[in-house]
C-alpha cells in the first residue's frame, strides 16, 4: 500500500509525516509550515524541459572546443573528443577512460536514462517499479562525477597561465557542457520518484 492511499502525505522540507486533509487545497506541513502535496506539481512537465534544453546543448558540448591550449603564443583548442584521443595518443589510457567515462558515457546514460524514465512512467510502459527506482537511484547517483572534466579545466586555467608560454583557456564548449551537466541534475531533482509507483500494475512491485 503506498502512503498516499492511506491518506498521507510526506513534507519534502522536512519529511514529516501529515495526515491529508479531505477539504484543503492548500495544505501546510504541522512541522514546518511548507506545502505538503501528494506529488510534486509539474513534476513531469519540469524534468521534460529540463532534458529537452540539457540535450540541444548536448550538441554544442561536445562539437565546440572545450578549452584551448596556448604555448609559445600558439593556441590549441580541442574538444572532449580529441582531447581523450589525445591522451591516448600519449599512452594515458587511464586518464583518457576517466574522461571518457565521465564526460562522454555518463552524461548520455543520464540524457536517456531521464528520458527512458519519464516516457515509462508517462506511456506505461513495460517496467517494474523496481526498476525505474533503480534507474533513479544509479542517474542520482553518477550525476556528480559529470563535472569532473568542469573542475579540471577550472584548475588547470587558474593554475597554468604564464602569459605567451603557456596558459589554458576555457572555451564555448565548456560553458555548453557545465550547462548539460547541471540542467541533467535539475532534472533528476525536479523529478517526483512517488510517480514511479503510481501506475504498477501488480502488487508485486510493492513488496
């Protein structure tokens, strides 16, 4: 039996549990005083263009140089790509399945996993409660290492800049993925994991 169904609702500020009140539009928390509600409102139509907005910028992410490298007054920009052949090229394979993993499978896996997640939810479509929450779990909990190329060229620009010898400039594509990166995070937020057990279809799933 799901809490809603016993007539409770739980506070999202401060997870307290409040019995529903039959005739209230607007009811408060007895704790708190935040707005409790038996789902989060827009839930759906907030994460959809969050993922819609994140996957146009996808594109420029990953086709625009993400930072640039000048030595001897020569610049080099390069893009999430090429920077991981590059590091390959230099036998850094380690490093190069870091970013790789990082700034290429992670954010896609989050793109299509929120997708995958909303139109099953939406469409109904053939997936067990168990495993939307499993999805849920693994896109929240992979969502942070996405910033890791974000926090290396961050570093890199502060501590490499020794005028025309060398120094590292953040590009276009940087800005274009911190953006992918956060707005793939809101959405995974935004999202009300309760909807997942709304349209079960056996009660195995509640077990």
């Amino acid at each position: 039996m799901r809490a809603i169904d016993a007539g409770i609702l739980i506070c999202k500020e401060c997870h307290e549990l409040n019995r529903q009140e039959a005739d209230s539009d607007e009811q408060v928390c007895t704790r708190c005083g935040a707005l409790v509600h038996a789902r989060s409102p827009n839930s759906l139509v907030r994460t959809w263009a969050l993922l819609i907005t994140a996957a146009i910028l996808y594109i420029p992410a990953n086709l625009l140089p993400i930072m640039t490298v000048n030595s001897l007054g020569k610049g080099s920009p390069s893009t999430i790509m090429a920077g991981v052949i590059e590091l390959i090229h230099y036998g850094m394979f380690p490093i190069a399945a870091v970013v790789f993993i990082a700034s290429i499978l992670v954010p896609t896996f989050k793109l299509v996993g929120i997708g995958l997640l909303l139109f099953s939810v939406q469409r109904r479509q053939p997936l067990s409660a168990r495993q939307r929450i499993w999805m849920y779990r693994f896109i929240e909990f992979i969502g942070r290492w996405s910033m890791l190329d974000i926090f290396v060229i961050a570093i890199l620009v502060a501590v490499v800049n020794f005028g025309r010898l060398a120094s590292i400039e953040a590009n276009l594509g940087a800005i274009a993925f911190a953006s992918v990166v956060i707005l793939t995070m809101l959405a995974a937020v935004t999202f009300d994991p309760r909807l997942i057990w709304d349209n079960t279809e056996s009660d195995d799933d509640h077990d």
